[in-house]
C-alpha cells in the first residue's frame, strides 16, 4: 500500500475514532476472525509494552565478525588461507581476536564496547535445522515471517498485530496503551526499508487498516499533509455549509479525516524536528576521557556519516523515543546486500565495522535520552534485534568468497526493562568446525553441548516480549514445523572469554 492510498483509507475509516466505521459498517474484524493459531496462545499482558526494532541482512551474512573462535581449525581447512592476523589476539600488532573472538576490524571492537556496557548479546548458534534450506527466498521469508510455511504465513509484524488485536478487551484503555484505543495507537507498525516480508498480510484474515505496516523515509517525509492545511481547513468549512443533514454522517468522516491528517501532519513534524535536533550528550568518564561517539566540536553524540545505515537506524530509534506508539519497526540493512560470494573480505569488513559502530551509538542515544539522563520518559524498554536470513560457510571459496551456510549470529541490544537480568552482556554459543578439508563446504556447527535455536524463534521472542506466553503456535505449520519454536533462551549463562 502507498502513501497516498493510506491516506485515503484512515481518511475514510476515521483513524482515532472510539468506533471507526464506514458509512456506519464496522472497520474492525472481531477476535473471532482472527487467525486461528492467535487462540491457541495464553496472552498475559506485559507489565510494559515493548519496542522492537528489527535489523534484517539480507543476503545471509557471515557470522565471523562475532565468532573467530575456530579460526585456526577453519584456516587449516579452507581453499584458500585467510590473513594471518585473523589468528592473532587484537594485543598482538595487527592481530584481529578480540577477548571475546571478534573480528576487531570487522566491528569487534564497538560489539566489545556494547558488550562491556552490558547494552548487547551475541548468540552464536542460531542454526537452521528445520527445512535445512540456503536458499534465499525460503530463508528471507521464513525468518521475517517465523513461520516454515512461507506462503501461507503473515509476516512477524502482522502477526504480533493480529496477537494484539486478538486481545483489544485487555488492551484498550490500559495503561499501556497510555489509555488509548489499539486503534488509536499512531504509526504503531513502521517500516524503514519500503515493502517488507515482515509486513506480509494475512491471506486469511482483515487486519485493521491502522494496524498494518506503513512505510516512512529516514528524512520522515510526511505523507499525510495536502501542503497547506489552512486550504484543508477551508474544505472542511465548506463541506460543512454544503451537506444536508441527511448526508451528515457521510462528511463527519470527511471532516474526521481532515482531523486525523492534520493529528498525523504535526506528528510528522515533530519527529522532523526531533530527527534534525542534537543528540544526547553522554556523561563525563570517570578519568575524563572523550567518548568516541562524541563530536568533539559540539560535545553531542553523533551516528557515523560514511554510511547509509547509520541514517536508517537513527530515525528508527528517533521514531522509538519520541513516539511510544511504534511498536515494532523494521529496518533493512542500507549498506548493499551480504550475499559475499566473492570478494568477501574486503566489502564484509567495512561494512560490519560501520553497522556495530552505528549500533553503539544507538545504544547510547537510547541509554541517554532516558529520564534517568534527563530523557522525557523511560526508554529501557526499546529493544534491538540484528539478524540475516542465514549464515556463510566458513572456507573462502576460489573467488576469495563465502558460499551459504547454516549458522549464524543473533544480536540482541537492549530492553533491560523487559528481559531477565542475565539476558545482556554475554556471549551465547559453542562452535565447531565441520566438512571434508580443502572443499568448498567447511561451516561451523553448535558443539553437543551448546545452546542452539532455530532462526524461527526470534520471532517467537518478540511475541513473548508482548505477552505470548507460548508462542510456539505463532510459528507452527502442520507439515515442516507443527509443533513451532519457543523463545530464545535468554537465561542461558554466557560462555567466558577466549584463551589468547
């Protein structure tokens, strides 16, 4: 759907309204009509309502950034040999191994950062063993639906819309919703990225128009407005003077539109305003050191400017902070795709560094924009989710590249107000290598005894995030997965730090 036919449609149906209609028939499906699976979840309502923002790689990409721990064996084994510094802690000239095998140059560094302020966690065995597919289509949509069945499911975010509709009698009015109606929630499900897989309707069900997924640029370019609302306002007046009462009702929802336009033209403003504002400025360190996401010159933080992601990822955690009402954001990538068959060093390094160092400065302006930092609200309740649709065999094939793979990285940040106290700040996850030597198919796998999810249950996360207490049903099928994939684990201890 474009800009312009939501416009048209939440004019119409009369976003806001107690009762929305058109022309007196009711615009919201009933619980009844909801997706079947939605009624096997037990639903508790969260005791603060969540805002997910997730990262999607398109491409499938490497899981060494985070995990150099088998790189000696993996270098041993490959075509063709990887730079010697990939085998060297970071303590040791141009070595690349940081404390927790991170590649340093690859982003090592700032995960480091986000790891030691207890901001991220690295799960690194999230390895698909169900459908045991690497190719792309069936591994984009299965991870940005949750579901194996990938052409009869909706996308995660229509799902958790569905999940939240299903519950209205428990929502509505509360305080989690600061006392609105679901449906008067503004821009609750947004996209960064244009279309989306996470937005993917229901074939089956009738989600309220304002709860599907809306596209926004990362300038808020505002859709909403004809360009000069005093014109607008005058329409209103005249069509008031010029309708019988007989058709009054029909223009209440013209004029109720011209309302929600002008509600949603100085939301958009604000967020442009917030989008152009300074950033917070971190505290001063205990030894008076500079925080390196820090402008020197202005003493404000400041997302790096040598990369497209960087802007994406700011006007998600601005939409974030400053309007409670997005629920789940997406964002997808904005620096090319991560499909390295070839050449893969050289293109994968810069960009891992430029996505985990605009990562760390999203930690902050997230951490700094709280009232704890003199914020206007509590933000510890925003929550980052980096993933791809699969991992990359580990050998660099004949083309100094990496073909697909099973395995691969989850990156979560935030959210310390709804996850356990040991759920950030650790690394989750053993590795092992394996495949015959010097082929084009060595990949690392979870050794016996290590935590292991399918890529499905990121999704399942989100939904426990809002109140699924068993979201297994959420990403069950009846022929590749019918009994679904729970949660991740966040419990799991994490492993300690590599020997140098």
């Amino acid at each position: 759907m474009n800009r312009r036919e939501f416009l048209r449609n939440t004019s119409l149906l009369g976003i806001g309204a107690t009762s929305p209609t058109l022309f007196g028939v009711p615009g919201l499906i009933s619980r009844a009509d909801a997706m079947p699976m939605v009624d096997q979840v037990d639903f508790v309502l969260p005791t603060i309502m969540p805002q997910v923002i997730n990262v999607f790689l398109y491409g499938g990409p490497s899981e060494l950034a985070g995990n150099l721990t088998n790189m000696d064996l993996i270098n041993t084994n490959s075509q063709n040999p990887y730079p010697s510094a990939l085998r060297r802690a970071v303590s040791d000239d141009e070595g690349q191994v940081t404390q927790n095998g991170f590649w340093a140059d690859a982003g090592g560094r700032a995960m480091e950062d986000m790891l030691a302020a207890g901001d991220m966690s690295v799960y690194r065995t999230i390895n698909r063993l169900k459908n045991n597919t690497r190719a792309h289509r069936p591994s984009v949509f299965s991870s940005l639906k949750g579901s194996l069945a990938i052409d009869a499911a909706p996308g995660m975010g229509s799902t958790l819309a569905t999940l939240l509709n299903a519950h209205r009698d428990q929502l509505d009015g509360s305080a989690l919703l600061g006392g609105k109606q679901l449906t008067e929630l503004v821009l609750p499900f947004v996209s960064f990225e244009g279309s989306s897989t996470a937005f993917a309707r229901d074939v089956n069900g009738n989600l309220p128009l304002q709860l599907r997924g809306l596209s926004l640029d990362e300038e808020f370019d505002n859709p909403y407005t004809r360009g000069n609302n005093d014109n607008g306002l005058e329409l209103e007046v005249l069509v008031r003077k010029i309708v019988d009462s007989s058709q009054r009702l029909r223009f209440d929802k013209v004029a109720e539109g011209f309302e929600i336009r002008r509600n949603m033209d100085r939301l958009v403003g604000d967020l442009q305003n917030a989008a152009s504002d300074s950033l917070p400025t971190p505290p001063a360190s205990a030894d008076g050191s500079l925080d390196p996401d820090v402008n020197p010159a202005t003493g404000f933080l400041q997302y790096p400017d040598n990369n497209s992601f960087s802007g994406r990822i700011k006007a998600a955690v601005t939409l974030a902070i400053n309007n409670p009402d997005s629920l789940f954001i997406t964002v997808g990538g904005g620096l090319g795709g991560w499909d390295d068959h070839s050449s893969a060093i050289e293109d994968y390094v810069p960009r891992m560094n430029q996505i985990m160092e605009s990562l760390r400065v999203a930690t902050k302006h997230i951490r700094y924009s709280d009232t704890a930092y003199g914020g206007n609200r509590s933000t510890d309740n925003i929550i980052i989710k980096v993933h791809g649709d699969f991992g990359r065999n580990v050998n660099l094939n004949n083309s100094a590249g990496w073909d697909h793979g099973n395995n691969q990285n989850l990156y979560t940040i935030g959210g310390s107000a709804l996850r356990p106290a040991s759920a950030l700040g650790k690394v989750v996850g053993k590795t092992e290598i394996f495949g015959p030597a010097n082929e084009n198919r060595q990949y690392t796998r979870p050794t016996d005894d290590s935590y292991q999810a399918e890529p499905v249950a990121i999704a399942s996360s989100v939904y426990r995030y809002f109140g699924a207490q068993n979201p297994m049903p959420l990403t069950s099928d009846v022929d590749l997965n019918p009994k679904g994939d729970g949660a991740i684990n966040e419990r799991v201890p994490g492993e300690p730090p590599i020997s140098l």
